[in-house]
C-alpha cells in the first residue's frame, strides 16, 4: 500500500527549479576547486571560483525572469556562496602561500576569510535593500580577489597572504557602502 505524501509537500513549478539548478553549478564550482586544491592543480582551481560567478550572477536573473524567485533559493545562494566565495578561496591562499610557514595565523587568516564571508552574507540577508548599495564587500568579489592572486601567480609571502585576507575578511564585516551594479 503506497502512503500518502505528506500534505506539505508541493510540487514546485519549474520556474522555481530551473534557478536552484543554476545555483547548484556554483556549488559545484565551489566543491571542485577544494578538491583540485587538494590535489595541488591551483591555476584551474582558481578558474572554477571564477566560473562559480557566472553561475551566481545567472541564478538571480533566470529567478527574476521567470518569476521563480524564492526563500529557498535564497538560502540556497547564499550558502553556495559561502562555498564558492569564501571556503574555497580561503583553502586555496592557505595552501599556495601559507601552508605550515604560516603557523597559527595562516590558519586564523584563512578561517577568518571564510567567516567573514558568511557574517557578510547573514547580513546581507537580513539587511539589505534592492535599491541601495551593499554594506561591505560582496564575498564573490572577496572570494575572486584571492583567485585572481592565484592566477597571477602573485609572488606573496606567507605574510603578506595572511595580511591580504584578514584585509579582505575585515572589508566583507566592514560597512563601507559598495555601490549595487
């Protein structure tokens, strides 16, 4: 005998699924360069955070275009952008520039970035308004700053890699208005 579905569960219009599912390539970008990280392929790394924007800038415009826009999809972004932006640039500067040289505080300043990143996106969450600026850097452009580092092949100290992202982690909580484009 089949059971019955439980009453709160709809089925959701593709218009609501077509957003999450681009959403879901940032997540993707996000877990993939932790594990090319991993595997010390850095350059291509890096690319996958960059590719992770397209994604991310693509789920809000389908969402708004098709009227698909939804409370999960916002927390689904968000978290994909904790990921994308935030855990995975931070992995990466560790182990390109910091690595064990870098003791305590490399791994404070990686830590750091990436909780930086998601105080910045709660905020945002809560707090932001369309049509004024952004309070604090916006994490994808934090998190795209350390990938392009990387793609520069940058010559940083383990010092100055650690100043770097405690600099940007500081930008994200800060509230220095960054205009909406």
């Amino acid at each position: 005998m089949r059971k019955k579905h439980d009453s709160k569960v709809k089925n959701i219009p593709v218009r609501k699924i077509i957003p999450n599912m681009i959403t879901s390539g940032s997540v993707f970008c996000g877990i993939a360069s932790l594990i090319m990280t991993y595997h010390g392929h850095f350059v291509p790394a890096a690319m996958l955070i960059c590719f992770a924007v397209f994604f991310d800038v693509m789920d809000g415009r389908v969402a708004r275009n098709l009227g698909g826009s939804s409370e999960f999809g916002e927390e689904l972004d968000s978290l994909a952008d904790a990921i994308s932006f935030g855990v995975a640039p931070a992995f990466l500067m560790y182990v390109v520039y910091i690595n064990i040289e870098g003791g305590v505080w490399g791994a404070f300043a990686a830590s750091f970035f990436a909780l930086c990143g998601v105080l910045r996106l709660a905020r945002f969450n809560v707090t932001h308004v369309p049509a004024g600026p952004f309070q604090g850097l916006p994490i994808p452009a934090g998190g795209l700053t350390l990938a392009a580092i990387v793609i520069a092949r940058a010559p940083l100290t383990p010092m100055i890699a650690i100043s770097v992202m405690v600099f940007l982690g500081g930008l994200m909580v800060s509230s220095v208005p960054y205009c909406n484009a």
